[in-house]
C-alpha cells in the first residue's frame, strides 16, 4: 500500500493519499520570534512524474487518509502512523533509502525551504497560540500542504517529523534538512549552551538527507556560548568532511534584565555574527548561512557585505503583518549573496489560516 504523496496534480491544489485517493485541498491554501528566539547533494533530479513511495513492501503505510480539514488540505492518519511505528519501526529507514534525491537549488540557483524544527526546543507558540505547534497531526497537515505547493524545495526539521514526513512519502524530490542542536530549550538557564542534542553529520549521510542546520546564539556575558561556539566549529568540519552543506543560523544575543533572552537584530549586531560565524571550522566550503532581516532593511545591503558565503533569510515570527514580511524579505532577495528563505511559522500559521496562499506568496519572491 503506498504512502501518501505529492504528485503531479499538486498544480491543481491536489495530494494523493495512501489510499489512492486524490483529495482536493480546502480552499485554495489554507525560525520562532526573531527579536527574542532562533528561529549540494549526490542524486538525479526526478522527473515531472512522481514514483511510488512505499513505507514498505508488504507493511501497512502511514498515509493521508480521505477527507480534508478546512484550510490545511488532506488529513494524517495518525493511527496509521502509529500503527507503522509500533509494528514496523524499521519502515523510516527504509523509507528514507528509497527516497528519491534531488540537487540542493533548482534550475534558477534558489532555495525555498519551510521550517518545523521549532517543537524539539519547547517553542510551541505561534502569535498569541501558546501551544500552537503542539497539535502534531495538524502540523503534519500543515506541513504536506506547504510541500505540495509548486516552488517549494523541502523542508527544514527534526527527526521525528522527518521521520512522520518520510512515511507520509511526502519527501521524494525534495530537499530535507536535519536540525541539529535543540537543546537550548526555550526560557531555560542553560538556553545559550545549545548542545547538539538533533542530527549528528552521520545521521545526515546515513539517512541520505541533503543537509543540516545550526542554531548560533552568541552572547558575550555568558559563558555557554563558548561551548555552542565550539560545537559548532567541529559539526561544520563533520559535515564538511561528507561534502554536505550545512547551515549556520548565528545571532547575537542578550538577556533582559527579567532574564529573556533577545537577539540583537541591528545591523552591527547582525555583522557581527556574520563574521564570527562564517570564520567556524576548518573549511567554509560547505558552510550557508540563515539570516535575519536587520530591524532596518535598509540596512541589510551593507550587512551582506561581511561575508562571500551563500545565505538564506529566515521568517521568524511576524505577527499579523504579513505583507510587511514579504516586503522586507523582497528587498533582501535582491541582494548577491541571497539565494532563498527557509521560513516557518509564518507559512505554517499565518494570521488569516491560508497556508497556501502564504508559500504560493513567499515562493513569488523567488
């Protein structure tokens, strides 16, 4: 029985699920707050038509069932899912060596990549939803129909949602990237020693995913940014030394004096963390770096001056200004070292509910 999978009729604003079936979405469509939190591949590129993605040969697949919820497309069949990773646990690997590969950026030299790494570090919420994210079954939803739209690369996560996607087959031709440090947990005392707690280099290469990602907080009155900063250093050499690219996301960062932390998003600061990052390891051959938008955009040309290193611009949270987002990341995309966004909640939960809508937008500005 196949997984659930995008397929060609993803143009249409249709998924094919497991069973077969192909479910309309609903309507046409449907990093964490910036100011205060985080936030090239072996393979032929596949063909316009989409191969079968099994769980398993003779193993009852985890797959979108029939039906769809209002505004989030086809439903997950989470007892399905359950159901594989109780009797059949070794269908994720399978699953992943089957899984059809592609080259990090498309035909133009863009990358846009929706990220759902934010749960494994406690950050549930969304706006005013404290616990927004913490509905895995509707972020699965969210998530399958942000990759079916046209445009969008692969997504950004930690194991246990690429490991539901890859069941859900909803991850051949794409591009997976493994989060890497989450154990910074938000609003703990130990937040800035961000230990590597995700996806090791190994893990990366074995599952043959086609990169990693990073999380650098720097603040220069806390000693666990040392260890972060050193961590940091040998994951790129590891990565590096399997010729996987691996993105950086660095800030500066500062607690308040009611003990929050915030990440300085002027332009100095921003400069800053450009420098030091893109300095790491024994080699920046493989190194990308995620990037806020400065507090002024006008700023980010002079920002981009700091380092040749490829970058991509991180969503962050943007509140109910949405339009404002796309306005500040079209003028960053303009820039020479800019290659694409990987964004989040933003998409994933935007103020009016239009998941489609909010990439179909976003992948406009590539």
């Amino acid at each position: 029985m196949r997984a659930g999978r995008v397929t060609g009729a993803e143009h249409e604003g249709q998924y094919e699920g497991g069973d077969g079936v192909t479910h309309a979405h609903g309507e046409q469509g449907d990093g964490d707050d910036v100011s205060g939190h985080e936030g090239g591949t072996t393979g032929n590129r596949p063909s316009t038509s989409t191969g079968t993605s099994t769980v398993t040969g003779a193993h009852t697949s985890a797959s979108a069932s029939t039906g769809t919820t209002p505004s989030t497309g086809p439903r997950v069949d989470i007892s399905e899912l359950v159901r594989t990773r109780t009797r059949h646990p070794e269908a994720i690997a399978e699953a992943a060596a089957r899984r059809v590969r592609r080259p990090l950026l498309n035909d133009a030299g863009r990358l846009m990549i929706v990220a759902a790494d934010h749960p494994a570090r406690g950050a549930l919420g969304v706006g005013d939803r404290k616990f927004a994210m913490a509905n895995r079954a509707e972020l699965l939803e969210r998530l399958c129909l942000a990759l079916s739209r046209p445009g969008v690369d692969g997504v950004l996560a930690t194991a246990d949602i690429l490991d539901d996607l890859l069941l859900l087959g909803a991850l051949d031709g794409k591009v997976v990237m493994g989060s890497m440090n989450r154990g910074g947990l938000q609003g703990a005392s130990f937040e800035l020693d961000d230990r590597f707690t995700g996806h090791r280099a190994q893990d990366i290469e074995r599952l043959r995913f086609d990169a990693g990602k990073l999380l650098l907080r720097i603040d220069y009155d806390d000693p666990g940014s040392l260890t972060t900063l050193e961590s940091t250093a040998r994951a790129i050499d590891d990565m590096a030394a399997r010729q996987l690219p691996l993105f950086v996301e660095p800030f500066i960062s500062r607690r308040t004096d009611e003990g929050k932390l915030g990440n300085d998003l002027s332009a100095e600061a921003v400069i800053k963390s450009i420098a030091i990052s893109s300095g790491l390891g024994g080699t920046s051959a493989y190194t990308w770096l995620k990037l806020p938008v400065t507090e002024n955009p006008d700023d980010m040309a002079q920002v981009m001056e700091t380092s040749t290193l490829p970058a991509v611009l991180l969503g962050g949270e943007v509140g109910d200004d949405q339009d404002g987002a796309y306005e500040k990341w079209r003028g960053a995309l303009q820039l020479p070292t800019v290659r694409g966004l990987v964004v989040g909640r933003s998409l994933l939960y935007p103020p009016d509910g239009d998941v489609a809508a909010a990439v179909d937008t976003a992948v406009g500005l590539l």
